[in-house]
C-alpha cells in the first residue's frame, strides 16, 4: 500500500496525462467564452438584475465555503495518509465541536435564506396595472405573443417597450417548454392546462436573445426565441403597423403569383396572413417580413433561408410541425411564395 498513489500516477502514461489535462482546460476554458449574449451575470433590466444581486453574495459565501471544506478535506488526506505509522488513539464526541458545526451551517443558511425569500416574494408580485400584457403560448417548436390589448399577434421576436415593465401569461399547447431571455428575467416553466406568469422589463432598446430550457422534443435545441426592446415611440408604431392588415401586392408581379400561391397550396390553413386567411396552427404571417429572424429564431429572415425552409422543412429543423400539402413545392412556386411574404412588412 505504502506510496501507492504516487506510483500509480507516475505511470500514468503521457498521453494519458495530455488527454487529461486538454480534458480540464476545456472545461475551465469554456467558461471563458467573450461573446455570451445568453450570460445571465450581465442582467439588462431590472428584474434580471434582482435575480443577479442575489447569486453573486450567494455564490461568494458558497464559494467560501467549498474551498474551506476541500482545503481540509485535502489537508487531512496528504497529512494523516497512511505511512505506516500504528493506528492512532479513537475518540469519540466532542459537545463543542458539534455544537459548532451544526450551528455555524445554520446561521449561514439563515443569512442567506433572508434575501432569497425577499426576492422570491419581489419577482411574484403582480406588476403595475401600466405593464404590457403580453400573453406567450409555447408550441412545437416555436413561440407565439398575442398582445392583449392591441390584438397584435406575433412570432417568435417579443418586441417591447422599454423601460416598461411586461406581464407575460405563459401558455402552452402542446408540450412543457421553458421561457428564459436571460439578460431580463429567470426562466419559467410552460405547462399545458395550466398558466403561468412572469414579468420581464429592459432598460434600454436593444436586442436579448433566448432559449426555451426544457426538453420539449426533437428541435427544442431549436426553439430560439428574442426580445427586442424599442423606445416608447417605436413600439407605439410597431403596434399601430402591426394592427394592419398585410398589403395586398399589386396586380401582374411575383408578389400577387405568390399570393395565388399562398391560396392554392392551402398555406392559409395553418397561418394567418391579414386580410387573406386565419389560421392558428402556424406562426401567424400577416408581418413576416418585419421579423428578423424565423422558425424559432434560428434562421435570419432572408430569401436564401427561406428558401432552404420551404424546400424542405423537415431537414431544416426536425420535427417541426410544418406539412406542405401535396407533393413538395416546386422551385417557382418557391421563388414566387418568397416574393409574396417579402411584402408582408
Ligand atoms: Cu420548447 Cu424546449
């Protein structure tokens, strides 16, 4: 037994020990990354900020505490190892030890369980009766916004005001999903027959990606989701042109080939374009070309994606739930279909 940890390490073949040591240093490196737009330690609002305020002294004292913890634990394995020495005297209970060690834990966990509390009960509250109520309906694998009081129904992108608190209700059709934009709120679970509810605010416009967090099928790694921050102006006049109906393209162009398209193909059955169709299955289209990003965030809106998409859906993003009637769409009608939802501004 004597000095059989160091000989065993020594033999370690050097490969073995290079394998290792890549191993670790990707680990530790991947925590390293400069571009996270997905961080949640640089909160942009200030119900992320709550949030923020109580993991870092949380994440201090814990922290403290594990390097106290391993450094004795190390400590006692390197100088009490076995060297052969005779087996040292048993002792058994030690009153002010225990009491020691059963009280210290205590009073770290009360010192931390009083700003956790505090700010559970902060982060439910209901916000002010001036917050956008913004209504989020998760499906497979893309995120629905039906704005209460305007009507606008959108996809995908949560376009807001800044500096204005949003009441989200949480709803799901199909599966659980998770909502998280992490730079403004926590995250909050989706469930199927039942609601739920978070408040999310920005400070300022600005662009805040995020991710549904909970395992919801083959393309939830899929299902991105954006909230986009406008200043008070903007969003009024991203509402009122959001109210609109989708133009209706002019006479003898592609746009009004893909509108024919559009109807001929059945797509009005499944999406709703204003003024044309109305549908609830698919993401509703009437100012797709307004977005800039689709199918879950995970495409830039442009005619080369797009095409990709309408092509083959299936092999662009597994799973999802878009069926081409008929056989697949021939490239004019693609071409044409694109010219047509171009317009949809
Ligand atoms: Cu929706 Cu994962």
């Amino acid at each position: 037994m004597k000095g059989s940890t160091s000989t065993s390490t020594s033999k370690m073949p050097v490969r073995l020990r290079l394998g290792t040591l890549a191993a670790v240093s990707a680990v530790l490196l991947g925590a390293c990354a400069k571009v996270a737009p997905q961080t949640t330690f640089e909160p942009q609002g200030p119900i992320a900020r709550q949030i923020n305020d109580l993991i870092n002294p949380v994440f201090i004292v814990a922290g403290i505490v594990f390097v106290l913890v391993q450094g004795l634990v190390v400590f006692a394995v390197i100088r009490y190892r076995d060297r052969g020495q005779p087996e040292p005297e048993q002792i058994h209970g030690s009153t002010r030890l225990e009491i020691a060690w059963t009280l210290v834990p205590a009073l770290i966990l009360l010192a931390i369980a009083v700003p956790t509390i505090k700010t559970i009960f902060d982060l439910s509250q209901t916000p002010s009766e001036d917050a956008l109520a913004v209504t989020v309906v998760g499906r497979q694998y893309w995120w629905e916004y039906q704005y209460e009081e305007s009507g606008v129904v959108s996809a995908n992108e949560l376009v807001i005001p800044a500096g204005r608190a949003v009441a989200l209700t949480l709803k799901s059709d199909d599966v659980i999903h998770s909502y998280w934009i992490p730079a403004l709120a926590g995250k909050t679970d989706v469930i199927p027959g039942r609601v739920n509810r978070m408040t999310i605010e920005a400070d300022a416009p600005g662009e805040f990606p995020g991710q549904c967090t909970e395992f919801c099928g083959t393309s939830h790694a899929n299902m991105r989701n954006r909230a986009i921050s406008l200043s008070a102006g903007d969003f009024d006049d991203w509402i009122a042109g959001q109210k609109r109906d989708a133009p209706a393209p002019l006479a003898d162009t592609p746009a009004a080939e893909g509108l024919a398209t559009f109807s001929s193909r059945g797509c009005g059955g499944c999406h709703t374009v204003g003024g044309v169709s109305d549908a609830k299955i698919g993401p509703n289209l009437t100012h797709l070309a307004s977005r800039s990003t689709f199918a879950g965030a995970i495409f830039e809106n442009n005619a080369e994606n797009l095409t990709t998409w309408l092509k083959d859906p299936e092999a662009a993003k597994p799973g999802n739930k878009m069926i081409i009637p008929g056989a697949p769409l021939k490239p004019d009608e693609i071409e044409k279909l694109i010219a047509y939802l171009e317009t949809l501004k």
